[in-house]
C-alpha cells in the first residue's frame, strides 16, 4: 500500500486509516510537498511502521505509485490535490494490466464546501464516510449531480480509539479539564484571546483542577492551516501569565485524553474521539452556533454548552441517537470498506479511473487545479515538473530541500507576522 499525505492531520488520518484497512501492513509513506509537510516529530506520534518515507510532487508520485507494487493506494490530501492526482494516475497507468484500488476520505467532521470537496474526490474506488450521516450526505451530492456513488463506503474516523474513561479518584490524580484548541477556528485575535482567558479563569476559578490547553502543534511547525495567532503567543501577552494549575500541553490527543475528565472544544474533531471513549464534552456556544465555527456540526447532540455554565459544574450529557449517527461507536467500521478493496482487486480488477470532473463537464475549472497540482489537462506532467533524473547529485538535492525550506519558513513568516499587521493598519 502506498499512503500519500499533505499535511500533519491528514498523514494521522492516512497512517491510521491504512492500518485499519490492511492490519499488520508496513505501508510506504509519501509526503506531498508543500507548506504543509509535517515534521519528523509530527510523523512520529502516529506510531506506524513505514516501509519506506518519501517527500514527493503529484508528478513524482504518479510516476512512483508503480501498479505492479502496490495494491492499493490511499490519497489523504485535500481535494484538489486528490483531484489532480487521480487525472494523473489515470494517465500513469493507462494501458497496464492491473491498477491498485484507489482510497480517499475526509479526515474529520465535513461542515464547509461539501459539494465542492466530495466532487474533487470523486473518482476514487472508495470515497470514505466517517460516519451514517456522512455517507448519506456524500451520495446525495453525487447522484444530485449524476455521478456514480458507488464508491462511497461508510466506516469511521480511524483514530477513535483508547480506553473507556475513568473518572479521576482522590490521590490518582486531580480532575482535568482540556482546551482542545484549533489552529484556524476562530479566526479572530480577540475571539482566540476570549477563549484562552476563559480556559485561565476557569482555572482560577477552580484551584484544585488542572486545566490543560492542548494545542495541534509546537513553534514553526507546519500544519493543515497556517496559524496566524498561536496561543503561545496569547499566552505569553497574559497579564499575570498562566496560573500555577493551568499549561500548555502538546502531544497526541489520544494520550492527553487518557488524563481527561471534561473536553472543552469549539468544533474540533476531538470532541469526537473523547465522545468516543465516553468523556464528558462540551463543545461551546460563547462565540455563537455557526456554520463559520463548524460548532453546528453539533446540534441536537446535547454537547453544546457555554463556559459559564462549565465554570458552574454542569456536565454534558450526549443524546445515543446523535452519537449513533455520527459514528461515534467504530466495532465493525472498516468491515465493509475492506471488504469493498477485496472486491476491486480480484479479477479482472478494478475499471480505469473516471472522475466525474473532466475537461468536457468542467472545463473552466479543472485545468487549473490540474496546473496548480503539475498536471496538464491529459494528466500529464507539465514540462519541468516530472520526476527528477535517477542520477541527481546530493548536492543538488540538498540545495533544492534548503531552497523549500526557505520558502516554507518566508511563507509562515508572512502569514503569522506580516499579513496581521497590515490587516490591523488596514483597519486604522
């Protein structure tokens, strides 16, 4: 199996995913290149056994994903990007006897550009849902479009596991309360800093709990989205600094949640995996219920609660039926979607890829997610962006690495330092 990934919560998803389709598998790992590539500590908290780790190009790795190696080949990438690549695939392997299954999916809750993300994924053998609500949204878009919907295969978000909660004792260790914080969501300077100033007060307002706010990654690290203002930075700018009880925590969510007995989120996935394992969740109003927030995703589970009353003692209690269909509960979740890849592999294999985006239904629209990818309207790499020659020197490859890196570095720079700042002197 080959795993392609372009940022640090879609390798998480990927990795995972892949373990739980092929179990015991020593996947190879690829990393689309971009602002997003995960560092080597992001890539060691998900606990796979890689074959091999690559940095790649869509046209790299099209050429790589050799159908006489690989079974199946699993996309964790953004839409456009699992676009691109199934047009390139698709040219890769024109005329070979065989061609892997291909997989994609969403790597949490899906509450923006539906229509827009499932179409860019369409085209896949399995467009995966994580849950029944999600599935039966995906096949509303496709066929609401005319498009096959077959590929769509109900299973779960593969990182729901850990043990079941117990509720801290006396002389264990003390009640603890954790901010999952997210890095664009909200948006806002004075949003973010009400959110941190809640957290710090509650734990002021209860001295002898620890109030953890868990945050997605360290300083300089890349993620899924560009953080402009980090906690760390809000943090930092306190007046008084963090009391004694309350810290910044980095980590595996799963290993924070070990040592949870209350979740506070506005809209992270995490509520999900702490619903999972039976942790009490509360998923916050103070903001507002917003389709900009993606705290709606919520609504009718019982989760939605504001700090005042969190600060007050009250606990949320989750409605079964909403937990039903958001696939909170994962026994048997990949069943069906392995069952689906055994299909697709036995003879004669799997129909050549037809995404239902094509220069004929979409014309003004996919030759530039293509360009933007190295893909000309064929599928065929652009001139200049095929894989480099076998005997490329290390010196080059070295300074070609340093020269992204740079970029990666000017690229965060701007967004976190620069872009604020002459959006507040716009603002004058």
């Amino acid at each position: 199996m080959a795993v392609l990934a372009d940022s640090d919560t879609r390798w998480k998803w990927g990795a995972l995913t892949a373990r739980r389709l092929a179990p015991g598998a020593r996947p190879d790992g690829f990393l689309l290149r971009g602002r997003a590539t995960p560092t080597p500590r992001q890539l060691a908290e998900v606990g796979v056994d890689w074959t091999r780790l690559t940095e790649t190009t869509g046209p790299e790795f099209a050429a790589a994903a050799d159908p006489a190696r690989y079974d199946v080949v699993l996309l964790a990438c953004v839409g456009g990007a699992v676009q691109a690549l199934l047009h390139g695939l698709a040219h890769a392997w024109r005329g070979a006897p065989r061609r892997p299954a291909v997989v994609t999916g969403y790597v949490g809750v899906v509450y923006e550009k539906l229509a827009d993300g499932l179409l860019l994924r369409h085209g896949a053998d399995l467009v995966l849902a994580n849950s029944r609500h999600d599935a039966e949204r995906f096949r509303a878009v496709y066929e609401g479009v005319g498009a096959d919907a077959a590929g769509v295969t109900q299973c779960a978000l593969p990182f729901l596991e850990g043990a079941p909660y117990e509720p801290a004792g006396p002389g264990i260790r003390p009640y603890t309360v954790v901010f999952a914080a997210q890095p664009s969501v909200p948006e806002r300077r004075e949003d973010r800093r009400y959110l941190l100033e809640r957290a710090v007060r509650h734990a002021r307002l209860h001295p002898r709990r620890e109030v953890l706010v868990k945050l997605r990654s360290r300083p300089g690290e890349h993620t899924t989205h560009v953080e402009e203002l980090p906690y760390q930075r809000l943090a930092a700018r306190l007046p008084g600094g963090l009391p004694a009880n309350c810290r910044l925590v980095y980590g595996t969510m799963g290993g924070v949640l070990d040592r949870t007995d209350l979740l506070v989120t506005v809209s992270s996935t995490a509520a999900l995996e702490a619903l999972h394992r039976g942790i009490p969740t509360a998923v916050l109003t103070d903001l507002g219920v917003r389709e900009q927030l993606g705290n709606h995703h919520f609504l009718g589970s019982g989760c939605l609660v504001s700090w005042d009353r969190i600060d007050s003692g009250h606990l949320p209690k989750p409605e079964p039926e909403w937990l039903a269909r958001q696939g909170v509960a994962t026994e048997g979740a990949f069943e069906a979607a392995r069952r689906r890849v055994a299909e697709l592999l036995a003879p004669p294999g799997p129909p050549p890829l037809a995404p239902y985006y094509t220069p004929e239904t979409a014309p003004g629209y996919l030759p530039g997610i293509l360009a933007r990818h190295g893909f000309d309207p064929a599928g065929r790499p652009l001139p200049g962006r095929a894989a480099p020659p076998d005997g490329e020197g290390a010196l080059r490859r070295a300074a070609r690495g340093a020269l992204r890196e740079a970029a990666r570095g000017a690229y965060r720079h701007g967004v976190q330092r620069v872009a604020p700042v002459i959006r507040r002197m716009g603002e004058l």
